[in-house]
C-alpha cells in the first residue's frame, strides 16, 4: 500500500535494522531479533512495521539517538508483529540487564505479561505510546489519544462541509483500529465524540463502523470494500483510524472508479501526506514522534538515576492511576503541511515525488 519510494525506505530500514541496536556497540544484534551480547541499561519495544511506517521511519533512530546522546546502553527490538517474539525480546532484554524497558505493546496482554516479569526481575517499565491495561508500568509517555480522535472527527466535519454535502445527510463510515489496542479505543472515542451528537440530531447518517484486526491495511482494504458493496457505494466520508487504514480506503475508491471524500489519517506519514496534497485524504495528525522519543527517553534516563520525572497527568490502566507525559497532536492538511518539513519530520523528496510532484508549492 505505501508509494514506491516509501516502500523502499521502508524496506531498506527493515533490512538495516529490525533486530537490535545499542549505542554502546558497533554490532547491532542478530537477525532474530536478539539484543547484542552484553549488558545493555535500557530497552524498547516496538511492535511491528505494518500497522505504521513510524516505527522504522522514525521512533527507532530517534529513541537510539536520545540513549546514545545521554551515554545509555541500549537496544531497540521490533517484535514484527509475533506476540511470542515481543515477550522473548522482553525477556532478553532482562537477560541481558536493561534496568528500564520501554514498552510499546502490540496487545495489553503481551504488555502486561512483559511488565510483570520486569516488575519480579527488579526492572522498571515504561509504557510507550500504547497503554497497557491493567500492567505495572511506572509511567506512560504518549499523545492525548482522545484529543487525537478528536482532529480526525473534525476534519471529517470540515471536509463534508468544504465539499457541500455536510447539510445532505450524509452517509459516515468509521474504520477503526485494531479492538486489542488501546490508542485505537481512545482514537474512536474521540472522534466519536464529534460524530455522534449529529448522527443524533440526523445532521449525519451512521454508516458501517468496523475495526480493523492488528491495524492490517490488507484486511481493511477488504473491509472497506465489503462497506462499498454493502452501501452501494454510498459513502460520503470516512473517519480512518491513521494513515494506512486511509490509504487502503483510497486504493478502493480508486479502483471502482469513485472520487475522493473527506477522510481522515494519522502519524503524517509519507503516503498520508501524498493523499491529503492530490486530494484523496482530508487530513492526518501529526504526532511529532521526535517529541516523544525524547520525552520517553527522559523519563527512562531519570528512572535510571533516580531522578525525579515530571509529568503531566494521569491515565487510567484499568487497575490504577499512571502517573503520564501527555503531548499535544496536530492536525495536518494542505493548509500546513509544509510543517512537517520545516519540523524535520519528512523530507520533501519523500512527498513531493513522481505524480505527486506538481501538488507541492
């Protein structure tokens, strides 16, 4: 689903570097996966790198970066998808004597199981980006998920309104994100909160509301698609859930011929990007993962030296109050697009590229 010169990115960086790194090593680990032999201070997990190009693009060198800048061993896993892999790095990380594991989960249970060990083995955790429910993380560093979801059922308002079908009674579908995900719950709650009231008031017709298993661009593909033929195509926006799940909705539109209707993204990806500039996305959040890298890695450097962490709020695990970093999103459209590059987030010539080329000024 990603553009030609995403995919090569993105491949060429699964290649370089989905096992692991450590800013004290020059070897980078083993292809399984492993952490590189020795003792290590820290540790993250990523997830995969199919629910979002990010975790390749951009969360893995900006958090190897922050450890190495501060002088902290450590090793950054991607679990590619595999919960057994995702608890057998956990536990390697242990292994190997990381004292704080950052933790971005590709479902609570698997987090919660990870954080339990490092809790028995003397180890702090940390939950990155995605909460875990009902685990022992000390912290969590993320956006307001609410807030995020709240953008995306905005910019579906203002792209019904910008297109004249806002007052016609609109069809609006929702292709949420995958039901064992948290931000996923919290990103529909938020958009939700918009979309519902005028469903309600019959401003607005609920369309088919469905989530989209492990966030898989495939299967929601086949799922907007079996929304297309359940409607009669009658759809007239989609709150997409992030990027991918928008960009699968584009190749449906395109390939029955329909033309482009307000829909939302997030993670300002590349392709989410090349869609909003041509026309076919409405808009995407921006969530500026140098920003979060950073402030997890803050956070783990402190719990390490046992320094004070400053927070500014609280999230609810199900069990107990995390005390949280909560950073602010943005939201992304042809307005403010340039933002991403002066922010260093993408670089021109990964957008503004072969047919896209003449939507960028």
């Amino acid at each position: 689903m990603l553009m030609a010169v995403g995919a090569a990115v993105l491949t060429a960086a699964v290649v370089a570097g989905c096992g692991s790194t450590s800013s004290s090593q020059s070897k980078g680990g083993s292809a399984a996966g492993k952490p590189a032999a020795g003792k290590i201070q820290a540790c993250v997990l990523l997830p995969d790198t199919k629910s979002s190009v990010r975790y390749v693009l951009f969360d893995r060198p900006y958090l190897t970066a922050a450890f190495k800048a501060a002088g902290v061993s450590s090793s950054v896993l991607n679990a590619q998808g595999d919960q057994n892999t995702q608890k057998s790095q956990g536990e390697q990380c242990l292994t190997n004597g990381a004292k704080v594991i950052l933790v971005d989960a590709l479902n609570s249970g698997v987090g919660a199981s990870i954080e339990a060990e490092a809790a028995a083995r003397g180890a702090k955790t940390i939950d990155y980006d995605r909460l875990v429910l009902h685990g022992k993380s000390s912290y969590y560093v993320s956006f307001d998920n609410v807030a995020v979801g709240k953008l995306q059922g905005q910019g579906v308002v203002a792209g019904l309104k910008a297109n004249g079908k806002y007052s016609k009674k609109p069809v609006v579908a929702e292709l949420n994100g995958s039901p064992t995900d948290n931000n996923a719950k919290q990103f529909k709650q938020g958009y939700d909160s918009v979309l519902n009231p005028l469903y309600k008031n019959g401003t607005f017709k609920k369309g088919p509301d469905q989530s989209v298993p492990d966030w898989d661009n495939q299967q929601a593909l086949t799922i907007f698609e079996q929304m297309l033929a359940k409607t009669n195509n009658k759809i007239d926006a989609v709150a997409a859930a992030n990027d991918g799940l928008a960009g699968s909705v584009v190749s449906a539109l395109k390939s029955r011929g329909l033309r482009a209707i307000p829909l939302s993204g997030q993670d300002a990806t590349p392709q989410g990007l090349q869609n909003i500039l041509s026309g076919f996305q409405t808009m995407t959040v921006y969530k500026a993962v140098r920003t979060e890298a950073n402030a997890a890695a803050k956070v783990a450097i402190a719990v390490l030296r046992h320094q004070k962490v400053k927070t500014n709020g609280v999230t609810d695990n199900g069990d107990r109050k995390v005390p949280s970093v909560l950073l602010k999103p943005v939201s992304i459209t042809k307005k403010n697009y340039t933002l991403l590059f002066t922010d260093g987030f993408l670089k021109r010539n990964q957008v503004c590229i072969g047919e896209f080329r003449k939507f960028c000024t």
